[in-house]
C-alpha cells in the first residue's frame, strides 16, 4: 500500500487521550508510512516555512508556524467567520471580507509551498477539511501529479445558500483538483452536485463522477465513524466507572439526560434548553426526576458569534434553574469545561438519555460515543437531531426537529417512558451499525476510492450502453 500523506489544520498524532479521528489516522500513517503535516497552533513574527519534524508513538507530524495575519485571516476568518457559518446555513452569521479570502489563499498557498517536498512521487495525500479546499489546486500548479484526495467534515450548504458567497464558484471550482471527494452523507454530496451542475462548467458522466478538464473527480458518501470498540472498553475502564459512580450517587435515583458539545452555535444548544424547559413546563408530575447535564467546553473564544453564545447560554440556564430549581435539585447543570475521554464514557453511560441535537453537523459523533458507551443489558436512549448527518446512519433513534421545543420535550418524555424491551430493541440496532461502519471502516473506503484509478468516463458510459 502507498504511503499516506494527511493535510490537515491541526495534527494531532500520539497521546493517549485523542478522538477516534487522530486514533485512525495515526494507525494509517504507522502501518504505511507517512506523514502529518499541519499547522502547529503556534504563532511566528515572519513566516518562514520551517517545519517541526516530530515523531509521536510511531507517527511522523511535520507542523509550520503561521504569522499573526495568517491566524486572523485565513483561521478566525475566513474558516470560522465565513465557510463555518455558511456551511452550517447561518448565512446570518457568516462575514464575507476579501481580505478573509486573500488570507485563505495566502495560507493554502504557504501550505503547498512548504509541504511539496515531503510528497514523494508515489504516496496518496489526503487533505482534511474546508481549512483547506483550495490546497490540492495549489499543490497541482506546482506540480504534484499524485493521487489527492480531500474530505468535507461538515456539511454542504444548499446552492442557494452558498451562492451568497462572493467567490463561490471560484472556490468549488478548485476542488476539481482532486481526484476524490468524500461527503459524510449522500445529502451533502446531492448539494455539492447542485452546486456543480447549476453554476460551474463541468459535464456529470457517471453516477457521482464529474469530468472537469479532462479530470475525472470521483464523489464519495462515507460517513466518518468513531473507534468503536476501543470507546465500549473505555466505557468499561476503571476510571469511567468511577465517573459512572460519582455521576450517578449525586442524581439520588434521578434519571440523568446528557449532552455534550463544543460550545457552537451549530449545536443547538439554546434550542436544547429551550426544549427541555418546555419539558418542564408541561411535565409537572415528573420534572424532578431528571436533571440535565450539558458539558460544553468553550472553542474559538476569539470569535465574537462564539462570545454571544456563551453568555446567550449561562443566561438561559440561569432563568431555567432560577425558575424551576427547588431546595434539593436543580434542573440544569451547564458545565463549561472539558473531560478526559474515560470519564466522558462513564457519564455517557450513567445517563438514560444522549440529547443529540444541532441544528446542522457534518456528522457528529457524540451520538455513536453515547451508543457505543451503553450498558447492553440497560441501554439509555439516543434522542437525535434530524438535521445531523449521523440521522441517516441512525434510524431507530428517537428523531427530533431541533428547532421545535414541543417535539423535544415529547421526545424526552417517551424517553423517561419507554419500556427496557424497546430501548434494547433499538439500541441493538443502532449499535451494530457503529461498530461495523467504525473510523476504520471510515479510513479504508476512502482509501480504496483514492487508491483506484477511475477508468476514461468514455469507457464507463460504453460500459452503461
Ligand atoms: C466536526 C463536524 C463531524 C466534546 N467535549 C469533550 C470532548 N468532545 C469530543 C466528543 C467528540 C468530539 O469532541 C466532537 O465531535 P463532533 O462530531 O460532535 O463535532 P465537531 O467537533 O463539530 O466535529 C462533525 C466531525 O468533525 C468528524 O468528521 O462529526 O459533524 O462538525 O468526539 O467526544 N472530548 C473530550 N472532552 C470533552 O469535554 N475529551
């Protein structure tokens, strides 16, 4: 097998606690060779293009610093000001300055210029994430003629949507440079295509192909898993069961409904609250027997929308529990920090209910860790937003419109309600889909697509015919 090459914003090979993402990508680039290359985090007066070679638990990281421009642009601009929100369909929140675009392309382009030496002629590079979309085109114009592929984490916005964007078509355009391109679901890949077909001058010439300049660019539905094996174990250690025990002697008998999110406003978080204080309201008889536990740790503090939502948040819990709190319990408890791993499975596993519900998410894999950390003989159950790509994957969750409270706080009452039969019926279901289709499973399919050379569009139609 060749080597991998990931690009990605950040890399985070080695260490103990990493997401399923990192865990995948490490295994990948260990087993094959490889390397992952990124930016460090860190900050320098004048980019210089040196790289930080490192080699963490068998993985090779190469990382470059960026100057503070860089950052303001390219990372808190146009990343998470403009394509973050607009992918999400916040075009109300979405900022749309040339110099955000002007930083991106400068980023991109110092991107390519640094890690071209280290792509040798026969390794596949893989490039992560709407950091980085114009990346393989500004790899192709100083010569790679690899096999490059690139996947999308979050969503992709209606054409509609998108077509606010000032240089849309430019930008999509250079995805053409890839030979793959991965979607979490065939929803997001049906957007990309309507975008394609609408605004830009490629020909469609088999299912999910496109021949663009005498390039063929295969399009792919591959739903990221998470490590799921791994993660039920975790939900077995040591140090979740602690967390399981603390977690649930502080509830009293209380039945505990989780949520755990990056502090974003794509979660749905004040729409959660919302839905859960209609709950209370209208479930007066059983309201006392639960408490809600939301762990949000803060994430891209510098960004204003990001503030607003904080302080939107601490605000409405504070008038939840002010109105509903009594001398024994309290309704809401919002923590704004984050746990390790183990832990975060112990509590997954003390609560009856996994409250899933943003308001658009590439994937999202707290729902396959609620799951996947469940106790067979006394699973809780998955509530879900219909708008996360994990929907499709999911069917036997209980489905909720985010953006309506009355379906939520419905929701949670025929969770509290349901019969152990129902819940071990359905979470059987969803379980064996998230371990089969795991972050692997995830790797090797996207893997296999890139490896495969498509043949000439001209032979697949004569194929067809
Ligand atoms: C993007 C897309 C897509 C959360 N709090 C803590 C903690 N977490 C971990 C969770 C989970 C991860 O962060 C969040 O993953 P999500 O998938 O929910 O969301 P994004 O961060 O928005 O990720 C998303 C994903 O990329 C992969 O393609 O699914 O749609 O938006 O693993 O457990 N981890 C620890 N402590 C915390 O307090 N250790």
């Amino acid at each position: 097998m060749s080597r991998l090459v990931v690009i990605s914003n950040r890399v985070s090979a080695g260490g103990g606690a990493q997401g399923g993402l990192a865990v995948a990508l490490s295994a990948a680039l260990r087993a094959n060779g490889g390397i992952w290359f990124g930016w460090s985090g860190e900050v320098t007066e004048q980019f210089t293009g040196h790289i930080n070679f490192q080699r963490t638990d068998g993985v090779a990281t190469a990382t470059v610093d960026l100057e503070e421009q860089d950052v303001e642009e390219y990372y808190n601009g146009y990343a998470n000001r403009t394509l973050w929100p607009l992918f999400h369909y916040r075009i109300d929140l979405a900022e749309y300055e040339r110099s955000f675009a002007g930083g991106y392309e400068r980023a991109n382009q110092r991107f390519a210029e640094t890690v071209l030496p280290l792509i040798e002629p026969e390794d596949v590079v893989w490039v992560q994430d709407y950091h980085m979309i114009p990346l393989g085109r500004e790899l192709r114009k100083r010569g790679i003629a690899n096999r490059i592929g690139f996947f999308l984490h979050i969503p992709w916005p209606p054409r509609r949507l998108l077509a606010t964007l000032p240089e849309a078509a430019a930008l999509v355009e250079t995805l053409f440079a890839y030979d793959v391109i991965g979607f979490h679901t065939q929803e997001w890949l049906d957007s990309f295509l309507d975008f394609v077909k609408a605004e830009l001058d490629a020909e469609i010439v088999g299912e999910n192909l496109i021949r663009w300049q005498g390039h063929t660019i295969r399009l792919l539905a591959c739903p990221i898993g998470i490590d799921a094996r791994a993660f039920e174990d975790m939900a077995r250690s040591q140090k979740a069961r602690r967390a399981y025990e603390k977690v649930r002697s502080s509830l009293v008998g209380r039945s505990l409904i989780v949520g755990v999110d990056r502090l974003d406003y794509s979660k749905g978080l004040e729409e959660r609250f919302l839905g859960y204080e209609r709950f209370l309201e209208e479930n007066p008889e059983v309201r006392k027997s639960v408490v809600l536990m939301q762990i949000a740790p803060p994430s891209r503090g510098a960004v204003e929308s990001y503030q607003r939502i904080r302080s939107s948040l601490e605000g409405l819990a504070g008038r939840i529990n002010g109105a509903h709190a009594g001398l024994d319990w309290v309704p809401i408890r919002y923590v704004n920090q984050g746990y390790p791993r183990d832990v975060l499975a112990g509590v997954y596993r003390a609560a009856r209910i996994g409250l899933v519900t943003p308001l658009r998410d590439g994937m999202n894999l707290v729902a396959k860790e609620y799951v996947a950390a469940q106790d067979p003989e006394d699973p809780g159950v998955l509530i879900l937003s219909r708008f996360a790509g994990a929907a499709s994957q999911m069917p036997q969750a209980l489905m909720v419109n985010p953006y309506s409270a009355e379906e939520m706080s419905d929701a949670i009452r025929r969770a509290l309600a349901m019969s152990i039969h129902e819940r071990k019926e359905r979470w059987k279901a969803t379980v064996q889909d998230v371990l089969e289709r795991d972050v692997m499973w995830w790797l090797e399919t996207f893997r296999d697509a890139l490896e495969q050379k498509e043949s000439a569009p001209e032979e697949i139609l004569t194929i067809k015919a």
